[in-house]
C-alpha cells in the first residue's frame, strides 16, 4: 500500500504533467468565467493544501507569500475575500514561474510533514486525502480548462497528453437494453467507504418503478441524426431555456464541432479531426441531452436509477446528465467550517452528473459519486445515456 507522502508526490507530478505542453501565455487566460487559468489552477491547488493542511497542523511552516490567500482562494466565505473569479485570466502576476516555487516551497514543507503520517489522528488523514481528491478534481478542470483554451484558439494548436487515459471505446452501432424491476433500492456513500465526498452521505432507500436504461452511451452517429433531422431548429424537442439559449448563441452542434467542407470534424489535442461516428458524444448541455432524448421519445435517467443499474452499465468516457437536480440526500448535513463549504452551498440550480469522463483522474470516481452542473455548461467532457419506463 501507498503511503500518503507516496501519493503526494505523483499527485503532484501528474498534475504539472498535464500542463506540460503549455506556452507561457497558455497559462494566463480566461476565455470564459468557468475557465480558470492553468496557472490558476496550479497556484489554488497548492494554496489548499498550504491553508487547510499546513497552516493549521505544521507547527512553525512558513506561508510562502501572505498575499497568495486572496489570489488562490476560490470560493470559501470561512478563509475571506478573494479575486472575483470572472477576474482570475487578469493577473499577469504572480507568473507561472512564481507559483512554480510556491508549489515547491509547499511540496517541501508536505514532504516533511507526512512523513509524520503515523501520528495523525483519523480527522486529519480525511483532510489529506481530501485534499488528494481535491486536486484530482482540478487535474480534470486542468483538462477541460486547457482544451477549451486552446479549442477556441484561431489557430487551434495541438498539444500532448502524454498523461492521457485510453479514449473511449467503440459502441455497439445496436443498443443493448437493462431491466430493472419495480422495487425500493438503497443508493448513497455508507460512510464505510474509503473515500466519498459529504454529499454522497448517506445510504438511504429510493423506490424506482420498472424502468430500462441502456448500456452504453449515446454515439456521435445518433446523435448526428437528430442534428440531420432539424433537432435543433425545433423548439418541440426543448426547455424553453435551453431553446432561448439554442437561438441567442447560434448553437448547432455540441461543443467542438466544426464543419469542413460539408463533413463533420471534433477539435482534440491531435488538432481537427474528422468525427469519430462510434465513439460517445461529448461536450454538450444538459439542454442538449433533454431535447435529443425528447426527439428520441425517450428520457434521461434518473441519478438514482444510475446508481442501481451502475453494476450493468458500459460507463467511464462522459459525465452523463441524468434528470435529477442537485439535492441534499435525507439527512445530509454541512460540516462545520471552511470544510462545509466544499459541496452543500451548491446544491440550488444544478444538475447531477453520474459516472466519469476521459477526463477523470484514473480511480477518482465511483457509483455513489455525484458531480454537478448548471444546465448549460458544455465544456466539460459531458455526454448522456437513454431511459424509458417500461
Ligand atoms: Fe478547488
């Protein structure tokens, strides 16, 4: 088993890996709000663990620049103000070369540190490996977030991803069907569990009708039929949000999609390349998925028939948009502190997302884990899968 300064370390190492074919002016911009800047991400990553981990239970560490905390901290009220994050792509300092010695300043000072693994009490060994998961997510922002710097770069540069997972498999040009029967099933984190997030608490039970999901995902080639059939010139198939949205950003086809000389092409770190038909398709709102399951005379499922049927589902290459609106489970409360401040203070106007993308740090997700986002964020690795009641 890996010790925890183990873990660190090639944390750490991934997440420069990802950044590593960056030009410097890569690091600093901010395309859109929900994109943070590489270096961003690198400076507040560092700063979590300085903040939550150091400070409080390295006695004498050394803050490496006081200023840094309303830089890197993102959004907990607990620890004061901080840069308005629509603001983050305008700081040219400190440089990428800065937060570069912050981040080996603060690696130290952890090396150090959890070499005292032993000693610490199981509260603190749940705020490490917080902080391990806390990176892990950013690893994936790091992903999305450079993707879609580059992907709306005019020159739409390639770059490696040596760190990369393998892509997505194939599916099946045929949908194979699960049955779940009418039943009252138990979805939720037990508390048992070596890793969950506060908002996976606790098992509880759900009563689901008869229903049927599909085992894998919806392709590129389905849902370029719907695109083909006018999907997205019919307000039938949508919410009227997302067909406001649709009409007032000229949206035609899921994000990254361009058309070259009649034929249909992705943007990838390879560059532009023609649409892979087989593979799932990505980078769409949740708009997107309702309306393409509507023209289907189908739905989405539902975050709990997700969960039962999990066990029986091709999943692991798109977040996948379910129907149900990010909710406390019975019971759930918030932590006391900055902590608190992780998950509950989100649960209003989102969606939940289940399973993991290609994006995913290998390992970080699970069949309890919920992720989240507003209906209309398209630059994640999003995708969908169908349901129907029987
Ligand atoms: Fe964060």
């Amino acid at each position: 088993m890996m010790t925890l300064r183990e873990k660190y370390q090639l944390l750490r190492a991934r997440t420069e890996a990802i950044c590593q074919g960056l030009e410097a002016e890569d690091f600093v911009v901010q395309p859109i709000g929900d994109v943070s800047p590489p270096k961003w991400h690198l400076g507040h990553t560092t700063w979590f663990f300085e903040t939550f981990v150091l400070l409080p239970h390295a006695p004498g560490y050394p803050v490496f620049n006081a200023q840094y905390n309303y830089v890197f901290n993102s959004y907990y009220e607990t620890v004061g103000a901080r840069v308005v994050r629509t603001d983050r792509g305008n700081l040219s300092r400190p440089t990428v070369a800065d937060i570069m010695r912050y981040r080996a300043h603060v690696d130290e000072a952890m090396g150090v540190f959890l070499t005292t693994e032993r000693a610490f009490s199981p509260e603190l060994r749940e705020l490490l490996v917080l902080g391990l998961n806390h990176e892990e997510q950013h690893q994936e922002l790091l992903i999305t977030d450079i993707k879609y710097i580059l992907g709306h770069n005019p020159l739409l540069p390639t770059y490696p991803t040596d760190y990369a997972k393998p892509a997505a498999p194939d599916l099946a040009a045929e949908k194979q069907w699960v049955n779940v029967p009418e039943g009252v099933y138990e979805i939720g984190a037990t508390g048992q569990e070596e890793f969950f997030f506060d908002n996976e608490l606790g098992r509880h039970k759900v009563y689901l009708p008869a229903y049927q999901i599909q085992r894998e995902l919806v392709s590129n080639t389905e849902y370029l039929e719907f695109i083909e059939a006018g999907g997205y010139a019919d307000f039938r198939y949508w919410h009227a949000a997302g067909w406001e949205r649709v009409k007032a950003q000229g949206i035609k086809a899921p994000l990254y999609w361009h058309q070259v000389a009649g034929a249909w092409h992705q943007y990838t770190p390879a560059g532009l390349v023609a649409l892979p038909l087989s593979k799932p398709v990505g980078h769409l709102s949740y708009y997107e998925a309702w309306a393409y399951a509507q023209w289907r005379g189908l739905r989405l499922p539902t975050e709990a028939e997700w969960e039962v049927a999990a066990p029986q589902l091709s999943w692991g290459s798109r977040w996948e948009w379910t129907e149900s609106a990010y909710l406390p489970y019975p019971g759930f409360m918030k932590a006391e502190g900055a902590i608190g401040e992780y998950n509950g203070k989100f649960m209003v106007d989102q969606l939940v997302l289940r399973g993991s993308s290609e994006a995913t740090t290998p390992g970080h997700s699970r069949a309890t884990y919920r992720n989240f986002f507003p209906a209309s964020a398209r630059w994640q690795f999003t995708g969908l899968r169908l349901a129907k009641f029987n």
